[in-house]
C-alpha cells in the first residue's frame, strides 16, 4: 500500500498584493494543482492570503549549512554597503 | 567538510550550538540518539492530533445551534492540520508519513492518551477544548523552544490555532456554567471526568534518567513533565474556580511560599493501563480512523490516476 505518500510541495504564502511570497511548509499532492488545493486548506484557510506559490520540493536547490565557507566573506566587502559612505544625500531607502 | 573530524568533535560542536540556542535543521549533523527521539516524538504528536478529532468530532452532527456545529467544525479541521503539519516536520527526519500513518493504522503508535476517555455529553466538547488543549498548549508553547527548528515552525503555527480553540471551549463552558441547573450539573460533571486525564497529559514525573537529562540538554523539550504539569494547573485552576466550578480534588490548595497550586498526582497505574490498550476508548478510536482510511481510499485512487494522467 503506497497510496498517501505522494509528494511534497514547499508552499510560499503572500499575505497581500505587492508583499513578498513567505516559504511556510509544505503539503503532501499528486501534482501541482491539488497541492494547491491543499497548501489553501492547511496555510490560508484563516489568515488572509491572495496568492499561493507551490514548488515539487525536489525542485528546490540549497546551500548546505555544513558548508559555512559558501558564505564567508573573506575580503573587506564594506565597499558594497551604502552606511559606508560619506554622501550627504537626502536618506535612500537603506 | 572536513573528513578529519572526529565524532567526539562533531557531537561537541553540535552541543555548543545546541547550548547557544541555535536551531538544528534537517540536513545538519546530529546524534543518531537525538534523531530518532524527535523522529518517535514528533510522530506521537502527529497521531495524537489525528486521533484528537475523534472525541470531539462525534458531536459536530448534535452540536446546538449552527454556529456551535461551524466553530466545532472548524477546531477539528485545525487538529487535521496539525496532524499534517506535524508528520512532514518529522519526514524531513528521514521517516515517511505512509510509514507513520501506517503504523497507526496497525494499532503499532502512540497518541496521546487523554483521547481514550470517552465524550458522553456535549459539555466534553468544551471542556477538551479549554483544559485538554490549554494543557497541549503548555507543553506545546515549550516546544516552540526546541531545539529542531522545523519542529519549532510547527509549534508556533500550532499554537496560534490553539488559542481559538481554548476560547471556544472557554465560551461553551462558562454558557453551561451559567445556564440551567440541568447543563451546570452537565458541566461539572465534564470536569470532573477530565480533570485526572488532562493532568497525565504532560506525562508521568520524570525520574531524572540519563535520557531525560539528555533531551533536556539537546533542548529537544526545554522543561520537565513536572514543570509542564504545574504551569497548567497553576493556570487553569483559578479559571475553573472563577466559574464558580469546582474540581475533584480536596486536597488541592494554593501554597504561598511557592506560589504554587499543590495538587493530588494522577493515578499513575491508570495511565499505563490505559496507553497498553485498556482504556475506555482504545478500540473505538482505532476502528474509527480504520474506517475514515479505508472511505478515504477512492479520493487516494483517483488522485493517483490523476498523477498518472498528468504525467503521461
Ligand atoms: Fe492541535
Ligand atoms: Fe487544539
């Protein structure tokens, strides 16, 4: 009997238009549609939502935690960041 | 990764970012020990919220008045979810939910054991869901702290719900409880047969073993089956009283000098009768989700065929 292992599907919630779509679980669905049925029922069924966003989760690639080095920033990287200049402009949206 | 680390030096760095109140996740190195305690608890957890619909669930056909039968309706629904919810945080363990849902099926898992009471009258519904989930929630507000982050996301969606379901059994006991003699006399009586049962929730005192030591320092719970038992007493007792109900223990008082409700422990004996089988409703529940499974399986069949189709 393999009938209720289907597979997951990472569901991203937006909460309202122009907001960012938020990863918040996932659901078990034989194809894409149905887990967009199910992400509705089991993420949005209460707190407002006007868009959903499934993803097979073997679709998903990721970094490894493991692998701190992936993220190091082994040079002086403030020459990226805006608080590190002296311009007397009106505050951009930093 | 660097293969010269040893084991020792794994479990230490593990510890340290443990102790830190860092968050494990799923693909991290951890003690096979610390995985398979999450895989077991996570999975108690789960079932219990599955088999929590059935003691509730009975009623939503008598449920008085249409907004009653929607809320009801409604909480039980939430419990579905956290059952789901909770089965797919301990997959990203290694063990599938088809497994943990058979297992359940073949009479082989855990629940918790407060739903082998049975639910006689319509006041057991708002008695589960003020005490038996203001319990949960005690235990389930320390889990939030857990160690295993995607347990810890769960926790916190969990609780959220949860407190819609203690209001709404709040709200359906104070109306009995100033109601008619007749439903007063029906409130009690709720109380008084779950009053034992929700204290055993949090399980029996913990006898300090090394295992329990050890979950405490990997923070897999962050409290003992003790602390958790009297923060919901301390909680819950002053809320019955102000209702003007009382609870089924004359031996129940308030100690100044801790600031405590002291209380008579549950008969511990019960609880291990009732968790082997021999409770009240363990065949019933078990037949019940039997049952639910097997009328489930044509919507399984033809999703199935479904996935088939749109993969051809
Ligand atoms: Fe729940
Ligand atoms: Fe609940």
């Amino acid at each position: 009997m393999s009938d209720t292992q289907f597979d997951t599907y990472e569901v991203f919630h937006q909460k309202k238009k122009g907001d960012p779509h938020i990863h918040v679980g996932a659901v078990h669905a034989p194809d894409p549609q149905t887990a967009l049925q199910y992400a509705r029922d089991q993420f949005a069924r209460r707190l407002a939502c006007v868009s959903l966003w499934v993803v097979n989760s073997r679709d998903i690639t990721a970094t490894d935690y493991q692998d701190e080095r992936f993220f190091s920033m082994v040079l002086d990287k403030s020459y990226r960041d805006p608080k590190d200049f002296d311009a007397p402009l009106k505050e951009t949206n930093v | 990764m660097n293969s010269q680390v040893t084991a020792e030096d794994q479990l230490a760095r593990f510890e340290e970012r443990v102790a830190r109140g860092e968050k494990v996740e799923p693909g991290d190195w951890m003690p096979d020990e610390y995985r398979k305690s999450l895989i077991r608890m996570i999975g108690q957890h789960a079932h219990s919220e599955i088999v929590g619909q059935l003691p509730e669930g009975k009623w939503i056909p008598y449920a008085p008045g249409f907004r009653r039968k929607l809320t009801l309706i409604a909480k039980v629904q939430d419990e579905a979810g956290h059952g789901q919810l909770l089965y797919r945080a301990a997959e990203t363990l290694g063990k599938s939910r088809e497994e943990m849902l058979e297992e359940l099926l073949a009479g082989k898992a855990k629940y918790a054991n407060v739903f082998n009471y049975p639910t006689p009258s319509w006041a057991d519904v708002g008695v589960i869901g003020w005490l038996v989930d203001m319990a949960a929630v005690v235990n389930q507000t320390m889990l939030q702290q857990t160690s295993f982050g995607p347990y810890a996301r769960a926790m916190k969606r969990i609780c959220y719900e949860e407190s819609f379901h203690i209001k709404q059994g709040y709200d359906l006991v104070a109306t009995l409880a100033k109601g008619t003699p007749e439903q007063k006399a029906m409130v009690q009586g709720a109380i008084d047969r779950w009053w034992y049962p929700t204290l055993m929730m949090s399980g029996p005192p913990d006898n300090l073993s090394a295992h329990t030591l050890q979950s405490l320092k990997w923070r897999i719970k962050t409290k003992t089956n003790e602390q958790v038992r009297q923060e919901y007493v301390d909680l819950i007792v002053p809320q019955i009283r102000a209702l003007g109900l009382t609870i089924p223990d004359r031996d129940l008082k308030y100690d100044e000098k801790s600031e405590h409700w002291s209380y008579t422990q549950p008969d511990w004996e019960e609880l291990k009768r009732v968790v082997n089988g021999d409770g009240p409703m363990n065949k019933e529940r078990l037949a019940v989700r039997r049952k639910a499974h097997e009328d489930g399986r044509w919507v399984r069949e033809a999703l199935a065929a479904k996935r088939k189709e749109v993969a051809a």
